[in-house]
C-alpha cells in the first residue's frame, strides 16, 4: 500500500485511509481525507468567518489581513467559500466540483466567488484558494470566508453549512439591528456542535449610538450564553477597523474595538489552538471513517452467510426499516398535530389577553390630565405596549417549557426507532455496533423578541385640527372619551396580532429547521445501514468469483481501515504542548499554527 514519504505519522495515517477509500471508489470519503491529509501536512489551522447574510463578514475578514481584498457590497455577495493562505505572490485558484482546477486574476474573482457574478453557483465552484503575499498570513493560518446563511439564495447556506467540516474555529458574526434572530442562533448552535472553537463579533458599531448598542450587546450576549463564553464575545465596526489599518491609524484601531479582538485571537492562536486543532482534525477524521466502517462490518456480517439466507433476511431487515421509516414520519407528525395544537391554544389565550387589556387600560386612561390626540394616542400606545411585553414573556416561557419537552422526546424516539434497527441488524446479521452516534441532533431553540412590540411609529396619528385650542373643555373630554373608546380595541388588536405573528414565525422556524435535521439524520443512518447490506447481495448475486476469498477479502480490507484509524487516533491522542514563542528557528513545531503579523 502507498505511503506518504512524509515520516509524520499523522499523515502516512490519513494517507493511507485516502488510499483504502479510492481502493473501494468512494471519491467522496477520499476527497475528505486528501483534504485533512493536506491539512495536516502544513499543521494548518483554519479559522472561518461565518454567519448570517449581509452582517459584514468578508469586510471583516478584510479587516483581519488589512487589506479589501474580498468583494464588499450591500446585497448578499459571497457565494462560495474562500480559503485565503500565505504565499509568495497573489494567487486565486478556482476550484470545481468536478475536480478541475483554473487559475485566474484578482480582478476576476467577482466572476466566480459572489452571487453576482456566480448566481446561485451556476458554475459549481467548489471553493476558492487564495495566496497572499507579504507574510500578512502566518505560514499555518487559513481564513476562511464563508456564504451568508439565511438569505433567499438556498445554495448560499447549504455551502457554509457542508464547510462546516473542514474549519477548526469559527469568528461568528452577528449585529445589532436586529439582534441575533432565530435563524442565526439555530445556526450558531450547528456551529457550536460542529466546530471546537467559536468567538462572536457583534459588528457595525459603527452605525449606532453607544445606548442603542451596548442594548443589543446584552440582548446578544444573554440569547447565546448557552453557546458561548461572554468573554468571547467582542464589540467591533469592522469598516472602521479596516480603514485604520490602511491609514496605520493606531488609535483609530483601538477606537473601532478591534484591538482587543484582535489581542484575543492573537493569544488564542500563538498559545491555545493546537489541542483545538487535534480534537478537529479527530472529530472530521471520525465522521468520515464511522460509516465505512459500519458498512464494512455488515459487509463481514453478510459474507459469512449462504445466498439464500442472506437474502432472506434481507429482505426481513429491509421490511423493519420500512416499518421504522414510516414510525419517524408519524412522530414528526404529531410533533406538528401537537406544536398546531399549541399555536391554536396560544391564539385563544391572547385573544382573552386582548379583553382583559381593553378594559384595564380604560380604566386606566380615564385621567382627566391628558392633553391633546397626539398625548392620547401615545398613552394609549405606552399603557398597551407594557400589557403585550407581559403576556409575550408569559408566553415565551410558556413556549420554552413545551419547545424543551416535545424536542426531546421526538429526538428520544428517533434514537429508541435507529437502536431498534441496530438491534435487528445484531439479531438477524450478528454486528455488533460501538461508538456509532445513532441520532445526534443540534439544539434548536426559536427566540422572540419584546422590543419591537412597542414602537409608536406602528400606529398613525390623530389629530384634532385646528379647532382644538378653542372647543369647550367639555367638548374636548367627550372627544377624547369617544376616541380612547374607539382607539383602544384598534390598538390592542393590532399588538395580539403582532404577538400572535412573532411567536408562529419564530416556532415556524425553528419547527422547520428541527424536523429537517431529524428526518435528515434518520433517512442518512437508516439508508446506510441497509445500502450496506444490499451493496453486498448484489455483489454475490452476480459474482463468480469464490465465496472464501470474498471474505478474506472483506476481512483485509476492513483490518487495514481499523489499522489506519487506530494510527490516526494515536498520532492525535499525543497529549498537547503549549507553543513557545516564535523567534528562533529551534521553535517548536506547534508554535508554527500562529497569528500573522498585525
């Protein structure tokens, strides 16, 4: 079997899983381990930009090498994702699905890398690889700049969503108008699972006053506490920044908040990236080998078997997925009939809400002190709002408590209906099954925001004219009584149906978002299993070649695979070592993964 002439064993282990995958033509699994193989060749550590669509992230991965290299605009740009590395000149390297490989100038980059000039990814870029000269880049650190998620452009969020698996850590960036949503922390709880490290930016600093953005960082930073230190979480204008680097503007640097991102990044890659980076370069290693693994097991299982028997049973285990395929749909079912069933319930109680309200603010604005339609309006307003921030917390927690119950126990279901597979498989095949992460499902939490319930500017204003100064006391108490009689249920309905709409958008989805993981998770891991068994029958089914020397086969094959897996956990279980300083050339080789010059 080739090996790689590089003696580090961490890379004659990926090397030769490459190897045993393009043996079997899986150019999938090998396309993922020539892509941690080359990784781990250089000690590389990528650190991705990442979030929702349009909240400044290619402008503050400029920020990061200070220079605007990647394209900034207002509407939702970068397409495909962009990994920019240190190298002698500048170099921009396309790199296709198909496997193709084309070089092509900076100034076309636009052509390939945005949605303007790639539109849904029409041209099936797979990635872009970019070299920056200069030695702005330490030599082991790649960013990353990744496709907004979120946006209208599906293919935007399915593209950062499959990166996911090549990144170490993540710099999550978020805003301040609005303030995280839901989609954005369904997303970060993804990335929370799927990546070792994340830091937050909460940028365009900018473009607020210091009240309204220091109100946005506390909302944030209480929305993501589950997910995310708040020492992690750091205030910038990314614009800003940028601009002072080009100037060499110091204080301008430290005025847009990026001296202290900055200072944290620097630390965190010059002394506490490298155990971060084994427990990547595991966890991506892991997700690709555990279904081969699994498949070559139920291969073994299969081959020790008469024709007939195995397809016999066969046919028994394809019956028991079919049966426990149709038991997943109905409990994503009733996980609809029950959340429809809440929705309706939630309805009735606000519309009790809005009698209760009604009446209570009418009594409370029958103070004779009011002036003006203009002072009405704006009690009426104040006194409603302060109502509809109550019930929306009363309802959230509420939502909370119903959203944590039915989540797991459809989650729960998921995991007993697969280890039921499994334990079919065990009875009928004898495999035995370790380590497999049967259904492992993201946090997926739906959020709603209070703010924005009580902004006067949702309701027009009235006005009495210019006769006001000279009614009759009298006449102007009539007025005002006849319009808070008129105004108030007007008011009121319109803050339950805003209520009422925040909550179903937010639920909807977050509902969304987890059935598809769920369904996406058990479809993945029932098809496996069974495609496995069936690969196999049909291979016997038309084979003339010898049963025993399918086996032994089957049995090489599979002891090379756990051979090479074993080698690549001993070669990343070597207990990490702190980097020491980057000066001389006797540096540590872990030292290597650093922080470029600033």
């Amino acid at each position: 079997m080739a090996t790689s002439k590089n003696s580090e064993p961490l890379v004659d282990a990926l090397t030769s899983l490459r190897d045993l995958a393009r043996g079997q033509r899986d150019v999938r699994t090998a396309r993922g381990f020539e892509d941690l193989r080359e990784q781990a060749s250089g000690r590389e550590f990528r650190l991705a930009v990442a979030g929702q669509f349009k909240r400044g992230k290619s402008t503050l991965l400029n920020a990061l090498i200070g220079r605007p290299l990647l394209p900034m605009d207002v509407l939702p740009l970068t397409s495909v994702p962009a990994f920019l590395r240190d190298g002698p000149d500048f170099d921009v390297r396309v790199r296709f699905q198909s496997g193709t490989v084309t070089s092509v100038a900076l100034e076309d980059l636009d052509d390939y890398a945005t949605e303007r000039g790639n539109p849904g990814n029409r041209r099936g870029v797979e990635r872009i690889d970019i070299t920056v000269p200069d030695r702005v880049l330490a030599p082991n650190l790649c960013l990353i700049d990744l496709p907004g998620v979120g946006s209208t452009i599906t293919a935007n969020s399915i593209i950062a969503r499959e990166t996911l698996g090549q990144i170490d850590a993540v710099l999550f960036v978020t805003g301040a108008d609005p303030p995280i949503t839901d989609g954005e922390r369904a997303f970060l709880a993804e990335v929370a699972r799927d990546v070792p490290r994340v830091f937050v930016v909460q940028n365009k600093r900018d473009l607020f006053e210091p009240e309204e953005w220091d109100r946005a960082l506390q909302w944030n930073a209480a929305a993501i506490s589950d997910m995310v230190d708040a020492a992690d979480i750091f205030p910038v204008s990314a614009r800003e920044a940028l601009r002072a680097r080009l100037a060499g503007d110091a204080d301008g640097i430290q005025a847009s908040g990026w001296g202290a991102l900055e200072a944290r990044l620097g630390q965190f890659l010059l002394e506490e990236c490298y155990p971060v980076w084994q427990a990547s370069m595991l966890t991506r290693a892991a997700a690709l080998v555990g279904p081969v693994l699994e498949a070559l097991a139920v291969r073994r299982a299969a081959l020790s078997l008469p024709l007939e028997t195995l397809s016999a049973r066969y046919r028994e285990l394809e019956a028991r997925a079919q049966d426990l395929h149709r038991v997943h749909d109905d409990a994503a079912v009733l996980f609809r009939r029950d959340l429809d069933r809440e929705m309706r319930a939630m309805t009735e109680r606000l519309q009790a809400w809005t009698h209760v309200c009604t009446l209570e603010a009418a009594r409370n604005l029958r103070d004779p002190g009011i002036g003006g339609p203009h002072d009405v309006n704006a009690q009426l307003v104040e006194v409603v709002a302060a109502s509809a921030r109550d019930v929306t917390e009363r309802e959230e927690q509420r939502w909370q408590e119903w959203w944590a119950e039915h989540v797991h126990a459809l989650a729960d279901r998921g995991r007993e209906l697969l280890h039921e597979l499994q334990d079919t498989y065990q009875a009928v095949l004898g495999v035995e099954w370790t380590d497999l992460d049967t259904l492992h499902l993201p946090p997926v939490a739906f959020r709603v925001r209070v703010t924005d319930l009580d902004r006067q500017s949702f309701f027009p204003e009235v006005s009495w004219g210019s006769l006001a100064p000279i009614m009759p006391a009298r006449l102007r108490r009539a007025i005002r009584a006849r319009l808070i009689a008129d105004r108030l249920p007007v008011i009121v309905d319109r803050f339950r149906g805003r209520i009422r709409q925040t909550f179903a958008q937010a639920l909807e989805t977050a509902a969304q978002t987890f059935l598809d993981q769920f369904d996406g998770r058990m479809r993945e891991t029932e098809s496996r299993l069974i495609g496995a068994l069936a690969q196999t029958l049909q291979e016997l089914e038309g084979t003339k070649r010898a049963l025993p020397d399918l086996r032994d086969e089957a049995e090489r094959v599979e002891d090379a695979w756990l051979r090479a897996w074993e080698n690549v956990r001993e070669a990343l279980g070597e207990p990490p070592r702190r980097a020491r300083s980057s000066n001389a050339g006797d540096q540590d080789p872990q030292a290597s993964i650093g922080w470029g010059r600033t």
